[in-house]
C-alpha cells in the first residue's frame, strides 16, 4: 500500500510527458517549422527568401489545415485536433492535401529553389500514402510519426549528421502515441518507416534530380 502514492505520481508524469510530446512534436508543429529550416541553409541563409519561401509551406502544408481542423474539433465534428478517430480523417486530409499542393504549384510558379520543391512534394506524398493506408486498408497509421521521421531524415540531409539528434524526438514522440492510447506500437512502426521511405525518399530522390 506505501507504494501506491509512488506509482500513481510516476503514471501522472509519464501521461504529462507523453501530452507534451503529443503537442510539442505534433505533425503541423513539424510541418510549420521544416521549410523554414530547409529555405534558411538552401538559400545561403538569405533572410527575405528565408521567409518568403517558409511562410508559403508553412501556411499552406499548416496553418490553414490546422486552422481548419481546430474548428471542426470545437465544434465537435471529430474527437480532437488530433483527429485520432480514423474514420474522422476524411476531411482533414482533404483539407491537408489540397491546401498543400496549392503551396506546391506556387513554388513551382515562383521558381523556387529545387530543396523546397521536394520538400513539398515529399509531405504530399507522405500524405496521399497515409490516405491510401487509412482509409484502403483501414489502418490508423500514425501522422506523428511519419512526419517526424520523415522530417528528421530531411534535416540530417541538409545539415549532416549532427542532425539525426532529432531522432530521439522521434522515438519521444512514437512513445507518447502508444502511452496515450491513440496509437499501438505496430501504427507507429510503421508511421516511423512510411515517413522515412516515402517521406525522406521522395525529399532526397527528388533533391538531387531536380
């Protein structure tokens, strides 16, 4: 019976990390900060295109589906903003997707530089994988993860080795799902390795063609 206060207080700060977690490195956390990290080092640190460049995938790949999302989160058209209901996520990634490939025809217009082409093209593919996975064999894979994973492969390709750190967000992150309930282990294995192949694989093949 003494251990019991012990135990519940450990529950307590492993829920409190795993929310951290949750929200800290959730998807459009990742998504709203990574092309501004790309443009910052492919533009040779030019500040103007820095921004211009960021808030165009930013806002695009981010806030406008975040924006949308949160609305119909309060207005309880799905569970949360986490949408952690698979069959909820229709519209979110409707949203998701067509917001972003808006983002993706601007650059192409703008002539932006080839890294942010493919960063797009790589969080649409992540995307357009995650619908084909969600909804044609109906499983709840995990947007956590593959966008972590995916993210944190990027980063290492543009700013080297000291880069894959970020990993450990990854790991954080997967681990916080599963605490929560929201995922099992085998989604976000699998979310990790989508994000990593399709993610990192479209972002680096696409780099070096482009």
């Amino acid at each position: 019976m003494p251990t019991q206060p012990t135990e519940t207080a450990t529950g307590g700060t492993r829920r409190t990390l795993a929310r951290l977690a949750t929200e800290v490195l959730a998807p459009w956390v990742w998504v709203l900060g990574l092309p501004f990290a790309v443009a910052w080092k492919v533009t040779d640190y030019h500040l103007g295109r820095t921004i211009l460049w960021g808030l165009v995938i930013g806002i695009t790949g981010a806030v406008v589906p975040m924006a949308v999302i949160v609305r119909g989160a309060k207005r309880g058209k799905w569970d949360s903003h986490h949408v952690t209901n698979r069959a909820g996520r229709v519209v979110p990634f409707a949203v998701c997707i067509t917001s972003l490939a808006t983002g993706f025809a601007a650059l192409l217009l703008g002539g932006a530089p080839r890294d942010l082409v493919a960063l797009t093209a790589a969080e649409l593919a992540c995307l357009l994988v995650a619908v084909l996975v969600t909804f044609g064999l109906k499983f709840k894979i995990s947007m956590h993860a593959i966008v972590a994973a995916g993210a944190t492969l990027m980063l290492i390709k543009v700013y080297g080795p000291w880069a894959a750190l970020l990993a450990l967000g990854v790991l954080w992150v997967c681990w916080s799902r599963v605490e929560l309930g929201d995922h099992t282990t085998a989604q976000v294995t699998i979310g990790t390795a989508a994000g990593l192949v399709v993610g990192g694989g479209v972002y680096l093949g696409l780099a070096a063609m482009l």
